[in-house]
C-alpha cells in the first residue's frame, strides 16, 4: 500500500498489484495499441459477416445501417475479441494472466450483484416519479419476440459491456497505476481513451462533443468504483444497467436498435447541440454510482 493512495482507494492497490512486474509505459503503449487493432480488424469482419447473413436491409438511415436483431448482435458479439485482445495484451507483454483482468472472482460476483440490485431500484424509482420527460415512443421489435431474445440479447449485451471493463478499467487503468500513483493520470487517461472510442460525429451530429464528454464522466465514474471496490464487478454492473435501458430497451434508430423493444422518434444526430436529455441521462450515471456506493458501503 503507498502512503499516496488515498483512504477510500486502498482496495485498488491489490487490483493493481499483478501489473507491477512489468509497468514500462511502451509496454502498454504497444498492448492498447495491439488490442485495439485486433479489435477493430476481427469485430469489423465478424460485423460483415453479420450483415451479409442479414442480406439486404432497406435504404440506410442519415448514413447509417437500420437495425436488426442480427446487425444489433454482430455489433456486440465483436467485442469478444477486445477481451481476447486484452488478455494477450496481459499475457504477452506484461506476463499476466486473464483473472488479474478482472480482480477475484467472488468479489466480482458479490460486487456485480448487489450494484446491479441498487442501480435497477433507483432507475426504476426514478422513471416511476413525475415529471416524465421520455418522448414519445415508437414500437421497436414484437414484444413475443423481444422476449424470445432477451436471454441472448442480455448475454451479448453483457459481453459487449464486460469488454470494456476489462479493456480500460482491467488492463489500461492498472498498468497506468502499476507505473504512476495519482489518480489524475490512472483515472483520467483511461477515462480519455473510452470518450475518445464514443466519438461518432456521423451517427451524433451536433451533439458528438457531448457525448465525448458524457463518455470521459462515466469512465471516471466507472474507474472510482474499481478503485474503491478492487474489482471491475460494480463497474460492469453500472456499465450493464445503463446500456440495458438505452439497447434493449428504449435505443435511438441506428445499428443498436435492433434488439430494442422502443425506439425514439429521432436520432441522436437530430437533437439539438446540448440537448438536456443527455445531461438527464449523466444524472442518471451520477445516481446510480452514489446508490452503487451506498450499497457497497465504499
């Protein structure tokens, strides 16, 4: 434990401590570097496939691809292979094994569970008090179906999710805190690269910038909860419960939205620059982490 770790981050030190034998920065440099492409080159072809299994779709969306069950599930099978990159990342060039990713896996479990359990209660406390801001909705897949493919629609979801954990919070933030002490660089650098990944001026016009910047609040939400709790488990479990709602359950009209049982009758790209609704949504972040808190007791 170093005597520049602040109180409340004690338990980080032990989720830090496996990507201590190997810090050096080009290391890391050349793991995200590594992953990324891996990443990126593997989950565009399983993407192709997806599509070419969909055939043809109908007339593309302000540029982008409508959704549908199987373009929605190409897109987050794909992220598969960020954990396969993650973990040869570790593997290869830090001498790590796939566990140290992720931190114990009880406390993982334990931590997943009750988070999740205290995010689902609020939000739906939330949604279920005036005033109700949500738009008008438009019907996304035939409840009988949505049903159908909730279970693998969670499972998919769930990966996508874990992905990201394990990339940014698992593997970028540890090695970042393996070599530096303060926060300022293992909580914002990592924080930086997930706002950077959301950068889509395409499919969110106006509002890219905001969503960048909602992007860097949740990683630095995400990268608290893993360095009070050891683990990655509270952070996957805020990370699931916020995708849950804007995948699976209410999602603007794109590539997403074809395992949405709602969908908003306009894009992102179609709100208005600094639109409240997303400072709404970064509420809710903001709620769910202290309830996630408050739950753990961290």
């Amino acid at each position: 434990m170093t005597r520049h770790t602040p109180r409340a981050y004690h338990p980080h030190d032990a989720f830090v401590a496996p990507a201590r034998a190997k810090p050096a920065l080009w290391r890391l440099i050349l793991g995200i570097a590594g992953a990324g492409a891996f990443y990126m080159i593997a989950g565009s072809a399983l993407f192709a496939a997806f599509a070419i299994l969909e055939g043809p779709v109908g007339p593309r969306m302000d540029g982008f691809i409508p959704g549908t069950p199987l373009i929605t599930f190409g897109l987050l099978l794909g992220f598969g292979f960020m954990i396969v990159g993650a973990w040869l990342a570790a593997r290869l060039l830090h001498g790590r094994g796939f566990g140290t990713l992720i931190g114990p896996v009880d406390l993982f479990g334990t931590t997943f569970r009750k988070a999740l359990i205290a995010i689902v209660l609020v939000e739906i406390a939330i949604f279920a008090l005036p005033p109700y801001l949500m738009p008008d909705l438009e019907p996304g897949l035939p409840l009988p179906q949505w049903v159908i493919l909730l279970p693998f629609s969670m499972g998919a979801l769930f990966l996508q999710v874990v992905a990201e954990e394990i990339f940014f919070r698992g593997y970028v933030q540890q090695q970042l805190a393996a070599r530096f002490a303060s926060p300022l660089v293992w909580m914002v650098l990592p924080s930086a690269l997930f706002a950077f990944g959301h950068y889509d001026p395409a499919n969110t016009g106006d509002n890219a910038l905001m969503i960048v910047a909602w992007s860097f609040a949740f990683g630095l939400v995400a990268a608290d909860l893993t360095a009070r709790t050891g683990s990655i488990g509270a952070a996957t479990a805020l990370h699931f419960a916020n995708n849950a709602f804007g995948i699976l359950l209410v999602s603007p009209p794109g590539p997403l939205s074809g395992l949405s049982l709602y969908t908003l009758p306009f894009t992102l790209a179609d709100l208005p620059a600094g639109d409240p609704l997303i400072l709404i949504d970064l509420g809710l972040i903001l709620c769910g982490w202290l309830a996630i808190r408050l739950a753990l007791k961290v």
